[in-house]
C-alpha cells in the first residue's frame, strides 16, 4: 500500500514538473503577434495645435476663434515584407469637427466647418513580440484634403466649399494586446504633419480600435 502511494505521488509530481514546464515553455517562446497580414480598424482624435493661430492670420480679421479638435475614423491594412518584423502598409481616415469663427474689419462674419481626410501608404516595424503582445513604430506619407464649407454674413448669407490638399507625413508609436489569434486591441500615438510652424495641419494624434489578423488559408 505504502509503496502504491509513493509511486501515485511519484507520477504526480512527474506529471505535474512537465505540464508546469510546458506552461513555462509557452509564455517563455516568443509568439507571432502581427500576423503576415492584418487590418485594423480606429478611432482617433486629433489635436491641431496651430489651427487657430494660422487659421486667422490675416490683416482684415480683426476677431478669431477656432475648434481645433477632429475625431473620426480610420483604417489600416498591412502585408509583411519577407520573414523581417516589416509591414508595408496602405491606410486612410475621416475626421470632423474643426471649425473657424472670423470677424473682418468690415463688418463680415465668416463661420467655416472643415472635414480632414487622407489616404496614404509606408511602414510598420514590430521591434517587440511577447505573448499576446506587441509593440510596433511606423511611418507614413498621407495625401491629405482639408474640404470646408464657408458661411459669409454680411446681411445676407453666402455659402462657398473650399478644399486645401497637401502631402504630409505621419509618425508614431502603438502597441497591440492579442484577444485570441485572430483578434485584438490596438492603440496609437502619433505626430502629423510637415514640421512647419506654418501649415495648420500639424497635429497630435490618438487612435484605439480592433486588429484583426488575418487566416492562415488566405497568405
């Protein structure tokens, strides 16, 4: 009986050191977070921080106030480039909410609603994969367009759409937390822009939304 036992709790603690070795083996290994191909889908907000001063720079305004936060949505889709942690990546994205308030030395009021949207390509680098987390870097170039509608009120009320287009560039830093294999959280932090004290467009921006890898069977 005794030597039953012994030998039950011999098995046991065998059974038990593999299966904890295991477990040790499969937090320890490095897994493949970003997939070969991905799309991730955000929300974002954006901050222009020059929105407002250059948005009225000119001698007639002699009054001038601005929204200068966007939020909207946005979009990336990644192919991996060899067996190197390097994404080349497509992507674009729609923001509302930027608004201008002008009062001219004559008397005019102008009241302008902007949307801010671009598209663009560039890369993804994941220096950092641990189990069920990533951290990636990446750079873009955006074609951008400003399209805004203008209200002048000067007894009567005119209406005119003006759209500013642009190429910037956009940097930042992420990191994704894996929910299952297919699906998980990311988020972002990043500058866009030119590095120009004069272009309105230069912003801060944050995003957080869903990756989603995609199957094996569709590489």
């Amino acid at each position: 009986m005794h030597r039953f036992l012994a030998g039950a709790l011999l098995i046991s603690a065998l059974l038990t050191s593999v299966a904890a070795a295991q477990i040790e083996t499969k937090v320890l290994q490095p897994q493949v977070v970003i997939h070969s191909r991905f799309v991730e889908l955000t929300a974002e907000s954006r901050k222009f921080f020059r929105w407002e001063d250059i948005s009225g720079n000119d001698p007639a305004v002699v009054g001038h106030d601005a929204q200068s936060i966007a939020y909207g949505a946005g979009f990336t889709i990644g192919q991996q480039l060899g067996d190197r942690p390097i994404w080349a990546t497509v992507g674009g994205f729609y923001g509302t909410g930027l608004e201008t308030n002008t009062t001219l030395a004559n008397g005019d009021r102008v009241h302008g609603e902007i949307d801010n949207i671009g598209l663009g390509g560039g890369l993804r680098v994941s220096p950092y994969e641990a189990f069920r987390f990533a951290l990636f870097l990446w750079t873009m170039a955006w074609y951008e367009w400003n399209n805004g509608d203008f209200e002048t009120i000067d007894g009567s009320t005119i209406t005119e759409n003006r759209i500013h287009r642009s190429w910037t560039g956009d940097y930042g830093a992420g990191a994704l937390y894996l929910l299952g294999q297919a699906v998980g959280i990311s988020f972002g932090i990043g500058y866009n822009g030119q590095f120009s004290k004069k272009n309105a467009d230069e912003a801060f921006r944050i995003n957080v939304g869903l990756h989603f890898n995609l199957p094996e069977r569709l590489r």
